[in-house]
C-alpha cells in the first residue's frame, strides 16, 4: 500500500507591488480637474466678478470631458464613472449650461 499524498500546501498570496499614488493617470489628471474647479469656487468666493469662477469651474468640466473621451478605459482613473459618451455628454451639458448662465444672468445692484 501506498502512502497518502501530504495536503497540497494552499497558495501563497502574492506581496502587493507598491502602489503609486494616483495609480493612473486619469487620477493625476482628476486632481487637478478638482484643484481647477476649487480655483474657480475661490473666485467666485472671493471676487465681486462671480462670472470668471463659474467659467473656470466650467472649463475644468470640459476638460474633464475631453479627458475622458481620449484616455482609454483602463487609464481613465476616476473620471470614469459611467459608460464614456453619457460621461462626455453630462460633463459637456453641465459645463455648457454654466457658461450659458454666467453669460445670460443680468447684473445685478450692489
């Protein structure tokens, strides 16, 4: 009689490689996306002219929309959050609707 194969030892789990901070870099490019769009919040804080901060909030959503028509899927990072067009075109429609509106409001008396 044969003896009995000893249990097989379970596999080791791999050492994580060091991950880097962002990991892609669609996330170094959604930081600075955010740093833009806080810039342009302080702005309009900040400044009597509220219609610059809203159209700096507005360019950092259209580029964040060009960003995430360019970057492939796996590069996207955080700026994929939905399939890409609904991504594109919401980032679009609400950087278009911002630049609409710091356009179209009246001035109002102090």
């Amino acid at each position: 009689m044969s003896e009995p194969d000893p249990p097989a030892e379970p596999p080791q789990p791999e050492e994580p490689e060091e991950r880097r901070h962002p990991s892609t870099i669609g996330g170094a490019f959604y930081i600075v996306i955010l740093i833009a769009t806080g810039v342009g919040i302080a702005i309009v804080y900040r400044s009597h002219d509220w219609r610059l901060g809203v159209r700096v909030v507005a360019g950092a959503l259209f580029a964040a929309a060009l960003l995430r028509l360019v970057l492939p899927q796996r590069d996207a990072g955080m700026l994929a959050v939905r399939h890409r067009l609904v991504d594109v075109g919401l980032l679009v429609v609400v950087g278009g609707a911002l630049v609409f509106l710091a356009g179209s409001i009246p001035d109002q008396p102090l």
